[in-house]
C-alpha cells in the first residue's frame, strides 16, 4: 500500500470518526432541549499569496504565487451547514461545514516556462467540524452574536497542466488537514427563520499528485463573508 494511499485511509478514518462522535452528541443530547439548525449560504472569498511547490520529472519549480477567488464566477462561492445546540439561547453546539471556495492562480500562461493551467476552481472544497457558541441575543432577542473555531479536510479539484509534457490532472483529491475560525451575527425572523452574515478565516494545505508521477504543494489561507438563511427545529 503507497504512502498516499494509506494517507487517504487516515483521512477517511478520521472523517469518520469525527461524524461518528457528532452523531453519538446527538443521540446523547436532551430532547427537551435540543435545537437543529441547517443553514445555505453565499458571498464571497479571497485567498493569501502562497508558496507552491512543484516536483514533476525533471522539472523543480518553487515560487510564490497570488490566488484569485472569482467567488461570482461559475461555479460559484456556496456553502451549507448544519448545527446542533444543546439548548436555545446562549449555548454550545457542533456544526458541519462545508464550503466551496475557490482558488486561481494569478500566472501569464502564455509566457511561463512551467504552467499551462493552475487552479482549484471545482472547487477548493473544505469539510470542517466546528465548536460553536452563541451569545445571549439582544434588540429583544432578534440579533445574537456567535462564534466558531473547527477543523476537517481539504478535498480541492485539482487542475495542473504543464509544459513539459506531464499528463494533465484534473480530478478531486485529499489533499490535507484544513481548520477555520468565524465569528457573525444572525438575525431572527421569526421562531423557525433566520438570517445571518458572517466574517470566516479558512486555512487549507494542499499536497496534491500529479498523473504521471510528482507533486504540487502549497497551503491557502482563504478570508470570506458569507451571507445566508437559516431554518431551525427542535424543542
């Protein structure tokens, strides 16, 4: 068994593991108290200049490079979460994230040496799960404050193509550990319905493999607002 192979098998393992315990919150959660949350969002991200790391054949590149997000263009910047608090109110909860960010990098294709193409743009696609808090809401209990801190995986499709020959690749891969942090507000409309808005730092290392042998590596910090909708139900 490769060393990447059993690396995705530790993903995998840990992903489990991890849905396995928030199941297992769930189940031992109070129903009287229970509240579930599943939320949609939009917006926006941009992402932090990086070193990427190439190793392909011959070719040894190592250089910084400037990421674009595009998050209005296709496929767009989306994500969907769903939560679970322990009681409504100011409280702690667990939350599953996904985001689908995206990630460009800012080269002239046709002069560079190396690169024919270079992005994650289907997308950077970030698992996390989250510890969450909610502060005690205010204007009459309409706005509540909340915060969050997870971590989870990085599943990027990753599109390299090169000028030395290399096949193309061009499929998802697990690429590494990612972790954020956010911090919004969210307002509600009424017993059942909400709205939010939220500022999130998402961190993301990307060891990705290349067909036909090598490697590209490079992390990618990723500031985004998401703005969305969310329905609760519970006790």
């Amino acid at each position: 068994m490769t060393s990447n192979v059993r690396g995705k098998l530790r993903l995998l393992t840990s992903a489990a593991a991890g849905v396995a315990a928030y199941i297992g919150l769930l189940a031992d959660a109070r129903p009287s108290l229970a509240e579930t949350q599943i939320s949609v969002y939009g917006g926006a991200n941009s992402n932090f200049s990086s070193r990427g790391t190439l190793v392909s054949g011959a070719t040894v590149d190592s250089r910084d490079f400037d990421w674009e997000g595009k998050p209005f263009q296709m496929p767009p910047y989306w994500g969907a979460t769903i939560t679970h608090w322990w009681n409504r109110g100011a409280s702690w909860g667990l939350a599953i994230d996904y985001e689908h960010t995206k990630a460009y990098a800012d080269v002239d294709f046709a002069s560079d040496p190396v690169y024919r193409h270079l992005e994650f743009t289907d997308g950077n696609n970030l698992l996390f799960l989250n510890l969450m808090y909610r502060f005690n809401p205010v204007l009459d209990g309409k706005l509540t404050p909340f915060v969050g801190i997870g971590a989870g995986i990085a599943i990027p499709h990753v599109e390299v193509k090169l000028k030395n020959g290399a096949p193309d690749t061009w499929e998802y891969q697990f690429a590494g550990g990612a972790g954020q942090v956010l911090a919004g507000l969210e307002y509600n409309l009424n017993e059942s319905w909400s709205v939010f808005a939220a500022g999130k730092l998402s961190y993301s290392h990307l060891a990705t493999e290349l067909e036909g042998g090598g490697h590209f590596k490079t992390h990618l910090w990723s500031p985004q607002i998401a703005i969305g909708l969310s329905y609760r139900f519970g006790n």
